[in-house]
C-alpha cells in the first residue's frame, strides 16, 4: 500500500479528494431536504440572488473554463481570448432580451415554454430532443476534462510491473458515477448549493496560484511583453528591445520547442487558430487575413448568441423568485464570471514562457490543455512544497469545474427526460411521486449514456468541443427564443423549421469537418477542403451563416402560416411583457383551465 | 388638461407601448455592447501596428480583450437593470394609479 500511495502527491490527492467528498457530503444533506418535486426541477423558485447567482456561475465555469481556455491561449494565444470574453458577453444578450420574459411566462423547462407559447405539444416533444442533444454534446468535453484530470493525478503509479498510471476512461466512469448519484439524490436543489459553493472554489484556485505565481515569476504584462523579443541576436538596438530583454531576462524565458507557434503570430490577431484553412491552402499570411476576420467573427457569434441558448442555463432562471431577481441574478453572474475569465489567459501566457514543454504533449494533460494543473508545479525548483500545494488547489478547482457544470447538464436533460417525455408525453396522470422516482431513473439513464459517449472524445481538444456545443444552440434554440418573445406572429411550424435546420445544418457542417480531420474514408472531403478554404472556414465556424439562415426561415414560414398564430396571442405577450405585479399570469392560468 | 385614464391592460395599445418601450432600451444597451465586439475585430484587421502598441507589457488589443471588456459589460449590464427595473415600476403604476401611459423613456 505505501509505494502505491507514495506515487501519487499527496497534496493532490487531499485537494481532489476533499473536493470531491464535499460535493458527495453535501448532495446528501440537501437530499435530505429536497421532498416536493418543485424542489427536484427547479428548486423549489425560492433560491435567493446570492446563491443563485453563484450556482449559476458554478454551473457555467466548466472543464473548458478552468482548463480549455488556458491551454488554449497557450496553444493559439490572442484568438482564443475571444472565448472567455464571449462566454462572459453572452450573458449580456441573455439578460437583455431572455432572461425577464422567460421568467415571466413561467415554465419549467424550455419544452415547457414551447409548449405554451405555441399550444404545440407536437413542438415540445421537437424541443425535448434538442435539449438532450446539445446537452449530450457538452457533457463530452466534462468528461474529458475527468479523464484527463483523474489521469494525471494518478500518472506515476504503478498498478503491477509494466502497467504504469491511470487509463483515461477510469476517470470518466468514477466522476459520471458521483455525479449520477448525486443528482439523483438531491436534484436541482441538492445541486443549487453544491453549485455555488463550486464557483468560489474554482474562483480561489484559478486565482490564488496564478498571484503566487506573478510575485515570484514577474507579472501579467511582463510575461506578454516578453513575447515581443526578436530572437535575431546581434541585431540589438538601443530603445524599445532593451526594456523588452530586461522583462525577458526578469522573467527567464525557457526555449520555444518546435511546435509552438512563432511569438510574432502567438501575440497577434488572427494567429493559428482562425488560419488554420487558409494556411491548410497555401495561401500567403497576407490573403489569409480575410479568412481570419470571417472566422472571428462566426466564432464570435456563436459564443455570444450560444450562451442564450444553452438549456442548462436557462434552466436556472426559473429558480428564481420573480423577474427582477432573475435580472438581478443575471448582473451579479456577470460579474463572478468576468473575474473569473480575467485569470484562465494568464496561465495560458504564463505556461507558454515558463512550460514550453507542454507544446511538445500529444494530447490530454500532458499536452497544453493541462497547463493550469502542470503550471504551479515549477515553484517546486525554488519553494519545495508550495508547487505541489498549488498544483493540488488547481486540481481540485479542475474538479469543482467539471463536476459542477455536468451536474447542472445532468439536472437539465433528466429534467427533460423526467418532466417532458414521462410526465408530460408518455404518462400525463403520473402523480408526483411516480415523476419523482422517474426523475432518479431518467439521472441514472442519462449519466451512463454521458460516460459512454466520454470515452470517444480523449483526442479532441476541450474548448473546440464546447465552442461546437455553442454553435449548435447558438443556431437553434436563440433564434427560437429570440423571436418568440419579440415577435407575436411566429408560428410552431416556423418555429419549429428554423430551428431544426439551424441545428441541423450547423452540426452537419462541424460534424463534416471533424470527419475530414479524424476519418481515413473521408480523405475525399479532406482534399476539396484544403483547396477551399471559405468552404472549410464557414464548415467550422457555421454560426454566421446558420443563425440567419434559421432566422429567415422561421420569418417566411411564419408569413406562409400566418393563419395558425395563436388565437391568444396578445395575452401571451402580455404574460411575456408586462410586470409580473399586474398578475396577468394568475388570469391567463385561469383563462387557459376554463378554456379545456 | 385630460383627466388621468387608467390604460387598458389587455388592450393592443398597452402590449405596443409596453413592447416598444422595454425593446428600445434592449436594442440601445445591445448596440452598444455589438459596436464595441464587432469593432474590435475590425481595428484588428485596418489598424494592427496601433492595436499592437504595448501598454504596460500587453498589447492594446490584448488589454481590451483579456482585461477591459469584462467592466464595459458591468456597466452595459447596470444600466440596463436600473433602467428596466425603473421602467417595469413606471408601468404598474400606471395601471394602478390610473396616470396615462406616457411615452418618456
């Protein structure tokens, strides 16, 4: 037992496993006091601001977040800065046109409100589908991130001669089981306070390390300017490359490998990664810029409208009590993630001048997505201790992050399995306890089938995966949301047709990409995109032409159906619009129950 | 001088006013905040020797988007709430008190 524990550090392994068993510990206490099945959807919709506002911050810093976005900048530097700073903004647009109506019309899930401002249950079963789906494809890159994670901490140990470290599936099953567990214990409610309290952990690990980190190796602004030293030696001049050598040498720079890219194109717009085709087709730096500028700005759009249409977020409004909260939620979220945000980059720059070595890693943690778990690592040299203290902080902020963001996937989609398929489709006289028992199978059912899809994903890169979510929500559920609270003459059948082929055609478009990328049989697909770079870009990065596309459609085929826009449509507007303290609800409820 | 008339609450023009007034404040906190995210990409594209000037080791553009954006949206964010919270009160006292729905703000 001693050399196996021996192994592993032990102040990793405390850090991790205090997390994990405080998530555990506290998903039994609050079980014990989740009883109705409110308290299991939504929460009971008495979580005040303070706590709703972290949980939901908890819940939306995931694996990508705490992880992705740091080996990213490491990886691609200044483009990927747009992803924390549209997973931020994306909220602004949530709250500027979502986030009050939504509350307002009052609904469990988004099924529900498709439901109710359609009087379509054709479109929620459409809706319910689509929860599932980009909830599915989120979860993968959690599972990832436990994956890898969990492989890490155990990397040196040796299980019998020969067989050294943890496979990576080992912690896709163990995380996918607690959190199963979990959820199916507690519920939204159960999850609401673990939530919460995982943003502050996430938010003292990602901070408390990088401060270490810049008192003893130089700050923010001196890591970037040390990106600026030209390597031609001889060529000095006097001015400006002095004060960047002295950063350089404050800050002593280890040796690029060959694989990261060059500094001048690292510090710059329009680098690697939004390249990518262009360089594929041989095109100069100067006629790939077009290129560029296009996938920023699909990137862009489909971070900021995605955030909007996220289920697992949405969700969440309606644990609120009333509208002005939800807005109130909204503001402070903005704020605990924007801080947040601020410090992912950081480890990104940090590790490029100080862990060069990451470059090198094929894929997982030993590649530039383990950064922020690699990273304090390097104060061992001088403080002993201190880094692997540090390192442990970071791992257990790392499990906070990927445990948190799929409890809350995990909420959402049994939440649409529970509520939605059983309780409202297959068996509409359930009785609340029969829905309550159904909602811990639907958990169970829907945590395997997240491990199961966890073990295909090792090799892809944790950001890209969320980036991919984003576009397809970006492209199905915001128009849908956004034109259904804006617009009183959609129909279901507009609704229902942009929606589905936004989605459709975004995930057909990613999905053709990846295959040309990973598939030996796609080698066809994989030519005629490098020979057209504008067809590969707007494949990757779909939002810029999938959101209009699916605006335009839901437009005209609500006008071809103008006749079936409900009879009641200007009180759902009302219900929609007006303050909550008229009380037009009560009377639309009641209108409604006269009315079957 | 009229005297003050309770406004309709399910009539057309009440739902319009209402529409109309909390989507002028949206579109104008949105546009904002979309002027300054689709700028930034084109600064980048006509102006990259002033958006690479180094300001305490960052470059400008770094330092707008690693750093600064996050307090443009607080603000954008804070506005909008005081501004809708306040619009939301004007209307249920409207309807209670019976002013006429007037078009200010």
């Amino acid at each position: 037992m001693m050399p196996f524990l021996a192994a592993v550090d032990p102040w990793i392994l405390t850090f991790s496993a205090i997390t994990v068993v405080v998530t555990v510990a506290m998903g039994f206490w609050s079980a014990k006091k989740s009883k109705t099945a409110s308290d299991f959807f939504v929460a009971g919709r008495s979580v005040s601001v303070g706590w709703n506002s972290s949980a939901i911050s908890g819940e939306y810093l995931s694996a990508a977040s705490f992880m992705g976005v740091a080996g990213m900048v490491m990886s691609s530097g200044y483009d990927a800065l747009w992803y924390p700073v549209c997973y931020a903004c994306g909220y602004l647009f949530l709250l500027l046109f979502i986030a009050g109506p939504l509350r307002r019309f009052g609904a469990y899930t988004i099924p529900d409100f498709a439901e109710g401002r359609f009087d379509s249950p054709i479109f929620r079963k459409i809706a319910v589908i689509f929860v599932l789906f980009i909830g599915f494809f989120y979860t993968m890159p959690q599972m990832k991130g436990a994956g890898v994670t969990l492989a890490y901490i155990f990397k040196d140990i040796e299980w019998f001669s020969g067989v050294k470290g943890l496979p990576y599936w080992v912690g896709v099953v163990l995380v996918g089981s607690v959190i199963t567990l979990n959820v199916a214990l507690g519920g939204m409610k159960g999850i609401t306070l673990v939530q919460a309290v995982q943003y502050w952990i996430k938010m003292f690990a990602i901070s408390l390390p990088i401060f270490v980190l810049m008192s003893v190796h130089s700050h923010y602004g001196n890591h970037l300017q040390a990106n600026s030293v030209k390597p031609a030696v001889g060529m000095i001049s006097e001015g400006d490359t002095s004060t960047s050598l002295e950063a350089a040498a404050a800050i002593n720079r280890k040796a690029l490998s060959e694989k990261a890219p060059k500094d001048e194109t690292w510090i710059n717009p329009f680098g690697p990664l939004t390249t990518k085709a262009a360089k594929a087709a041989g095109l100069s730096a100067a006629e790939s810029r077009p290129y560029s500028l296009l996938y920023t700005y699909s990137l862009i759009i489909a971070l900021v409208c995605g955030t909007a249409g996220l289920p697992h977020i949405l969700v969440r409004f309606y644990t609120n009590p009333d509208g002005v909260a939800a807005k109130r939620t909204t503001m402070w979220v903005m704020i605990l993630i924007g801080v947040f945000y601020v410090f992912p980059p950081v480890f990104g720059v940090m590790g490029r001048n100080l862990m060069p070595e990451l470059y090198n890693g094929l894929a997982g943690v030993k590649g530039t997505d383990g950064v922020v778990l690699n990273l304090p690592l390097i104060l061992t040299e001088k403080y002993g201790t201190l880094g692997a203290v540090l390192s442990g902080i970071t791992c257990a902020g790392a499990f906070a992050a990927f445990m948190s963001t799929f409890s809350g996937l995990l909420v959402s989609m049994t939440g649409a399995l529970a509520h939605d398929i059983y309780g409202r489709i297959l068996r509409p006289k359930s009785t609340p306890e029969e829905r309550m028992k159904m909602f811990k199978y639907c958990a169970v059912i829907c945590g395997a089938g997240a491990i199961l899809l966890g073990f295909f994903v090792e090799t892809f890169e944790i950001n890209k995966l969320v980036g991919w979510a984003f576009a397809i929500a970006a492209t199905s559920y915001f128009p849908l949301l956004f034109l259904a609270t804006w617009w009183r003459n959609i129909t279901m059948k507009g609704a229902a047709t942009g929606m589905l082929a936004g989605g459709t055609l975004s995930l057909t478009a990613i999905a053709s990409t990846m295959l040309a990328d990973q598939a030996k049989w796609a080698e066809g697909l994989k030519i005629w995109y490098t020979s057209h770079p504008l067809a590969r870009t707007l494949a990757e990065q779909p939002a810029i032409w999938a959101l209009p596309l699916a605006l335009a459609l839901m437009i005209v085929i609500s006008r071809l159906t103008r006749s079936e826009v409900p009879a009641d449509i200007r009180m759902k507007m009302l219900v929609l619009h007006a303050p909550e303290k008229l009380g037009l609800k009560q009377e639309y409820i009641q209108e409604h129950q006269q009315g079957h | 001088m009229q005297p003050p008339e309770k406004p309709d609450i399910h009539s057309e023009s009440f739902l319009h006013m209402l529409m109309q007034r909390q989507l002028r404040l949206s579109i104008a906190c949105a546009a904002t905040f979309l002027v300054a995210l689709f700028g930034l990409p084109l600064f980048n594209y006509f102006a990259p020797e002033l958006m690479a000037t180094r300001v305490f080791g960052f470059t400008l553009t770094w330092l707008i988007v690693g750093v600064l954006f996050f307090p443009l949206v607080w603000i954008i964010s804070w506005i909008f709430i005081r501004r809708s919270i306040a619009l939301e009160e004007a209307e249920v006292e409207e309807v209670t008190r019976g002013n006429a729905p007037t078009d200010r703000k």
